[in-house]
C-alpha cells in the first residue's frame, strides 16, 4: 500500500516523457520538410558563438533590465532543475530529501535554489507587470492577439505557481522538521520560506495536516512540472531547448552577404563566356526543376524552419525595424510566427493524412502579404536585435524572390528598373547609346 504514490508519480512521469518523446519527433520531423543546408562548417566558431548567445546570454543585455531580469530567470531555470531532479528520485524510491546526506553543503544549495526561486518569481511579475499594466508597445503589436497574448501570461503565471508551490513544499518541511515529523530528517536551509510560507503554515499546529500541505505542494510542483515539459512545443517557449541548436546553426558570414541562387548564377555565367555557343540546347535538368525562391516552407531551409520554432515573440526584431517604426504592415516578428503557424498547419494535415495534401494555401500570400515582404528595406536590424541569432531577413529575401523570378508580381517600380536593366543595361531607360549625352552638354 506504501507504494502506490511511488507507481503513480513513476506511470505520470513515464507517460509525460513519452508524450514529450512524441512532441519532439513531430518537431523533427517539420524541420526537415525543409531543403538541407551545410552548417557544420567552422565547428569552433559555432560553439564559441553558441556559448556566448545562448548559455551566455549575451545579447539580452543590450536592454539591461529585461536582460538583468530574463537571466534570474534562465539560471533559476537551470539550477533549480537539480532539486527537480532530487524529487524525481523521492518520487521513484518514496525516499525524501535524498541528498541530503551531502551535509552543509546540501544545506547551502538549497538555501541557494530558494534564493534563485525568489529572484524567479519576482522576475516574473515584473515582466507580467510590463506586459499587461505598462504595455509594453512591442508586446501590443497586432500579432499579439489571442494565443500569442495568452500564451506568454500562461507561462509567467505557470511559473509563478511553481515558485509559491516549491516555497510551500520547503516552508511546511521546515515546520514537520521543528515538530520532529517522522520522515522529515533536519536537512535544507530555507531563507526565502522561513519568513513567506513556514509563518502561515506553522499557525495549524497540526503534523497530519500539515504534512498534507507538504505533500500537495510537493505533487503540485513536480506534476506541474511535467506539464510545462509537455506544453513547451505549443508555446513561444519552445526556445528554451531550441535556443542551443538555432545560435549553434546561425548564419556567420556578414549580415549584409546574401547567397545567389546557383541556377541563375550559372546562366550568367553562360551568358558571359565568350566561348559558349548561344544556340546550343541546355542540359537536362536533373529532376522535378527547382522553384526560384520560396513560396511556401517547403522550399525554405532547415534553418529557417529552425528560427521559426525558435521564435520567442519577444519583438525585438519588430521594434527595431525601420519599417514598421514608419508604420509599414512589415513586422518581422510576425514573418517568423506565420512561418511557424504554416508549418504547424501543414504538420496538422500531415497527421490526419499519413501524407501531406495539397490544402491550396502556401505561406507566401495567404499567411504573409506581398505588401508585407515589400516593405522590408533588407537592413538586418531584426537580425542584429534578435536575442537567439534568428534571421526573418532571410526568410523575407527567399519569398521576394518566388514573387519577382515565379509570379513578376514585383512592385512597378522594381519591375521598370529590372526591364530597363535587362534592355539597356542599366536601370535607367535610355539606351546604351545615349548614355553618355550628357556630357555634350
């Protein structure tokens, strides 16, 4: 009979790591409906930029108080976990407190995790504060509306109540260790608890009831826990795995430097090799031909698709961007989220199918507008402001490019320009001849 909480918290743990394990082969498996790319090259470089971006925090702090703030919570997130990991072994064996056969040392770690747990929770009501009472512009954009709005109070109020959870599992300890509660050894330090929860707790004076309080915190926290695990892949906070692998994978060639598609490049070069014969028939293409650009994820990389579940709708790319400070409908931020809304919309119709079929919908015109990608001046400031190395740019360029080289649906003006340049080699309409009349005068 003394095992059954033992079976029930080993069959929840056990039936949350495999939903997990399910969630991330889906995830795996959307990233690579995009094409392969190479970026295992300069493995040290990657890890170095790995290390200082995502472990390091390293561009958070360019805005020092969500910078300051988002560390206690990121390194709470971290340390705490290892208590996490003291009440999975409780849970699996009905032990409590297994470490603390570590002495002081346990006694100073876990007084430490309390004080990190504080800082957590105070962070958190901050950025609950930010966003909800001072409106924050960027977090009132109009693509955070609905889930997107909700998604992120859902968190911070999660992780609230994990951190008041965890500060009443260790303030009624404290109490059943003063009452000398049978299975309560003295073991802990508690300075966040002793003077917010142990008070309160200790007023019922009651060992059974209070180790009931011990207890419910105690499942609370861990199921909760569990939970958060499982909610991470429907959530922006997806990025607290994905982080890693996006800064490991980023782009480090300049911001500015844009890759030419190898199809054109090589009919220029044909074009431009005076030993080509201009009436020999092309070579077979290999395969389906490949689409000029990007119309929908499909044609998008891995990377890409990557940085799209990466996203953590934080809008900083959106607040930095020129055009939409101008009032421009382009927000960069909201290109991320809808590539990341068409491929879970395709990922939907991939489950219900066995296969993907066609819903006639692609990601460029029904999720982003032409007004939208024309907007974009290709300045990299979402690039440079993204905490995580994300790149919507790239995205942008891919899908302007299936607009100008599939549909010619460029703007007008772009669409003189790029005539005027294919017949006069230049983007003014004058011919090569006239080009230089004005210096008759």
């Amino acid at each position: 009979m003394n095992y059954i909480p033992n079976v029930i918290f080993l069959l929840i743990m056990i039936g949350s790591i495999w939903f997990f394990t399910l969630n991330v082969k889906r995830l795996i498996r959307n990233i690579k409906l995009g094409k392969d790319i190479n970026r295992f090259d300069r493995p040290a470089e990657r890890w170095k930029t790995m290390a200082r971006v995502a472990l390091g925090q390293g561009k958070m702090t360019v805005r020092p108080i969500p910078g300051i703030l988002h560390i206690f919570v990121y390194v709470g997130f971290v340390l705490i976990n290892i208590e996490v990991l003291e009440i999975i072994i409780d849970g699996i064996f009905g032990t409590h407190r297994i470490l603390s056969f570590l002495g002081s040392f346990y006694n100073g770690m876990i007084g430490f995790f309390e004080i990190l747990a504080f800082l957590v929770m105070t962070s958190c009501i901050v950025f609950w504060i930010r966003r909800n009472i001072v409106k924050i512009k960027r977090f009132w954009n109009p693509e955070m509306k609905n889930w997107p709005k909700d998604d992120a109070n859902y968190i911070l109020f999660m992780e609230v109540a994990f951190m008041l959870a965890l500060f009443t599992m260790n303030g009624a300890d404290q109490v059943l260790q003063e009452m000398n509660a049978p299975h309560y050894s003295q073991a802990g330090s508690f300075p966040i608890s002793s003077w917010l929860t142990a008070p309160i707790i200790r007023q019922f004076n009651d060992i059974t009831f209070i180790t009931i309080i011990e207890r419910a915190a105690w499942w609370f926290h861990i199921i909760g826990i569990f939970f958060f695990l499982n909610y991470l892949y429907y959530s922006k906070h997806l990025h607290i795995i994905l982080a890693f692998p996006n800064t490991w994978f980023s782009k480090l060639e300049p911001k500015g430097e844009f890759n030419n598609l190898e199809a054109v490049t090589n009919e220029v070069k044909m074009m431009m090799d005076p030993n080509a014969d201009p009436y020999a028939a092309p070579a077979e293409p290999q395969g389906e031909p490949e689409t000029f650009g990007a119309k929908d994820v499909f044609d998008l990389n891995q990377v890409q698709l990557l940085n799209a579940y990466t996203c953590t709708e934080c809008g900083r790319c959106t607040s930095e961007c020129p055009a939409n400070l101008t009032g421009k409908k382009l927000s960069p931020r909201k290109i991320m989220m809808d590539t990341r809304d068409r491929l879970e919309d395709i990922s939907k119709n991939i489950d219900t199918n066995g296969k993907f079929v066609d819903d006639g919908k692609t990601l460029v015109n029904d999720y982003i507008t032409a007004e939208e990608l024309w907007a974009c001046t290709s300045c990299n400031a979402c690039v440079q402001a993204c905490p995580v190395n994300i790149d919507p740019l790239s995205i942008i360029v891919d899908l302007r490019r299936f607009l100008v080289m599939e549909q010619s649906a460029a703007p007008q003006e772009l669409n003189m320009m790029m005539t005027n340049v294919e017949n006069n080699g230049a983007p003014w309409q004058f011919n090569n001849a006239d080009r230089l009349n004005w210096a008759n005068d």
